[in-house]
C-alpha cells in the first residue's frame, strides 16, 4: 500500500496546486476521476503521469497510451458492456461508428499494453529480480507460483492453477473498473461535503498538520507510519474510537495515546451518499437458516438477496433521527453489525477496501495540509450560510448513472483558500 499512498498524495498536491488557481471550479467531479485514473495507472501498470488537465485529450491518429486507453474504457464502460470487446475489436471495427471504433481500438492497445507487461515481469522472474512495485507483476508472480506448485510437490509437470493472459487481463480490467468510479464519486462527495462543514476541515487540518508536518508532494510521510495515525481524516472516511480531545489538550500526539480504529468500521461519507444502490448475495447451492427474532427462516437454494444500501444506511432504528445528517462525529457509538456494508462482508468482502481507503485518507491529507481549505463560491447576493445549504441541496440531488451519484455537481461552484482568506 506504500506505492498508492505515494502517488495519491503526489497526485493530491498536483490536483490541489491546479484548483488553487481557478477562482469558481465547476469540474471538482471530472478533475477528481483524473486523479483516479492517475493513481490506477500507476499502481496497476507502473505508469505514472503528472496531473495536467491539458493533457487529458485522446489522439484519434497513432498509438494510445495505456492512460489514455484505460481512460476510454472506463468512460465508455456501458457500450464496452453491452457490446463486448470482441465485436469493437474484431472485423467489423473499421465499419463500427467512428467512436465505438476509437473504443475497440482502445480495447486492443490496453490488451497490448498488459501483454508486454506481463512479459517484461516474466523475464524479471526468470532473471530473478524484483517486482518493481505494481499490481499486474504481483498477480503475474502469484500466477507463476501457483502454476509451480506441482514442481514442489516432485511430479514434475506444471500445474493448471497459473491464470491466464486473458484472465489476468479481465482481472486488471475489473480491479480498474471497480476502483476508478468508486473511488472517484466518493472522493467528490468527501471534498463537496467538507466545503459545507468547515468547522470539520479545521477538525482533520488540526490533525494533518500535525501527522504530517514535513509531508510534500516528493516526500510522503512514510505510509506505515503515517495511515494509522489519522484519525480525524479516518472520521470522515472511516469510522472513530472514542472521541478525540484537541490536539492541544495532548502532550503528544501517537498511537498510543489515540489508539487506531476499529477495523471493522466504516465511511460517513459512503453511508450518507454511497456510489453503490444494493449488494446482492446468494444462499448457493444449499439452503440457509436465518435467525430473525429469535425465529428459524429457511431460505431455499439460489435464492438472491437484495440488500438496497440507502435503506439501510439511513434507517433511524441504526443511525438515529438524523441519520440523513452527514455527521462524520457519530462514529464514536459502533453501529450495529450489518449497518453498514458498504464493501460487503464475511468471506467475500470486497478486496479493495484497503486500496480505497489509503487513497481516500492520502488525498485528504494532501488537500488540507498547509493551511488549505475548500468553500462554495457565493452567488447572487447570499451569504457563506447559504452557499453551504446550496451545497447540501446539491448533494440530495443524486441519482443512478452508471453508479449513485451527485447529478449536476456544476451547478455548485468551489475555490480553494488558505486561512485568513489568502489564494
């Protein structure tokens, strides 16, 4: 996890040295899956870019990049989808319109692009040196070690448990897919929420000044070191212990006199504007006994269960009156188990959870560090009161695109300031 908390604070520092320039930001949204993208790429493919908005056009003629690829697929996933590679890819490409043609062309060079990586990181194998720090040499090494198990066991022949070329190329491309527009919505909704709640920015800044004091864009704090302390940045994505007394009423700040969170807790922001509307689970192929009320219910086999997240996210019964307050401070109580899903749970729980929460905690100790804060830009007249509640308003208004998000995040207007006013 060091290299996504390097890049993401790399990244963040970019982003935010970007924003400080624009006096009435209405692109928050699309500047934030740059980011994403940004960090997928180099911790996926070993590919890192510079944040550069004036970068971010696709050529129509040569070769795309692998950004540049990814960023097609990811923003075209639905036709991607529902018409498959191989019909973007295969004879008929060249009579597709000309943007599904640019898709399927995009589908090919991403294929490319992981082949020769996987090369490259199977001659590292046989060379014997490291992988240098990325996700598909590290599946890759997996692979090879499973496919070689048989030779540790002395039957001499290879075993079929290596994944294949095709398979780790779907893999990457659903670890890209799940954790680009996840991450992205959630980091806008953080970002756009915090510009109604100053008095929480000042919270977490208390915090980030003193947790990473001498943290730059070219030198992290070290991640081990660094993650566990945030405590206050884990309130607005992650769940807190016991409250935690000002800074200032600490002789020191450390892990032993704020002792790291519960692991099993979760995201304010993702419970009051969660990206993802259900999970869906199955009872298999065996039927299962739940307990309701003290009362057996029996559930036959391939039976699907819906669980639709808002419902249960911002029911009463578990959050209180109101629970349609973002709140990041009621996390000092621990909901009741199974509140709270947003990475799903037992066995199958979501294997990017971590990932999502070292980038999501990274950016925000980059945004917020040096005196660093985010308002609503006033408009017609209205006071800072009534920017917020326009903000709040804009927030309500989310709805289901690809996933659950804010709908016109534009309409909103941001800037960043120092304290005291200063750009």
């Amino acid at each position: 996890m060091g290299l996504v908390w390097a890049e993401c604070i790399r990244q963040a520092h970019e982003m935010r040295d970007y924003w400080k320039g624009v006096p009435d930001i209405r692109h928050t949204g699309k500047d934030v899956r740059r980011f994403s993208l940004h960090v997928l790429s180099a911790t996926g493919f070993g590919k890192s870019y510079p944040f550069d908005p004036a970068a971010e056009e696709v050529p129509e003629g040569g070769k795309l990049t692998y950004k540049d690829s990814l960023h097609l697929l990811l923003e075209n996933a639905i036709l991607v989808l529902l018409l498959g590679p191989k019909l973007l890819t295969g004879i008929l490409q060249p009579y597709l319109p000309k943007h599904w043609s640019l898709v399927g062309k995009a589908a090919s060079t991403f294929k490319s692009h992981i082949a020769e990586t996987i090369k490259e990181e199977k001659r590292l194998i046989a060379d014997g040196k490291a992988n240098p720090g990325n996700f598909i040499g590290a599946m890759v090494r997996a692979s090879e070690e499973a496919a070689e198990e048989e030779y540790s066991k002395g039957l001499g022949r290879r075993s079929n448990l290596g994944l294949t070329e095709s398979e780790i190329f779907g893999n990457i491309f659903v670890f890209n897919f799940a954790g680009h527009d996840s991450i992205a919505i959630t980091l806008t909704y953080m970002i756009t929420h915090l510009a109604a709640h100053p008095e929480v920015q000042d919270w977490i800044a208390e915090e980030i000044e003193h947790v990473c004091a001498d943290q730059t864009k070219d030198a992290p704090a070290p991640y081990r070191d660094t993650f566990p302390k945030l405590k206050r940045c884990l309130a607005v994505v992650v769940s807190l212990p016991p409250p935690l007394p000002p800074l200032h009423a600490t002789r020191s700040y450390t892990s032993t006199n704020h002792p790291p969170p519960p692991p099993d807790l979760q995201y304010e922001t993702l419970r009051t504007s969660t990206p993802f509307p259900a999970i869906v689970k199955t009872t298999g192929s065996a039927p299962r006994t739940l307990h309701i009320n003290a009362k057996p219910l029996l559930l036959p086999p391939g039976m699907n269960i819906i669980s639709p997240f808002p419902a249960i996210f911002n029911h009463p019964r578990y959050w209180g009156p109101d629970a349609d307050t973002w709140r990041p401070a009621r996390w000092i109580v621990t909901p009741p188990h199974g509140a709270f899903l947003p990475w799903a749970d037992g066995d199958r729980v979501c294997p990017g959870k971590k990932f999502a929460q070292v980038e999501l905690v990274g950016a925000l100790s980059a945004l917020f560090a040096d005196g660093w804060r985010v308002q609503p830009v006033c408009e017609g007249g209205e006071g800072a009161e009534a920017a917020r509640g326009r903000v709040k308003g804009a927030i309500r208004d989310s709805g289901m695109v690809l996933l659950v998000e804010m709908l016109h995040p534009e309409r909103v207007g941001l800037q960043w300031v120092r304290e005291g006013g200063r750009r």
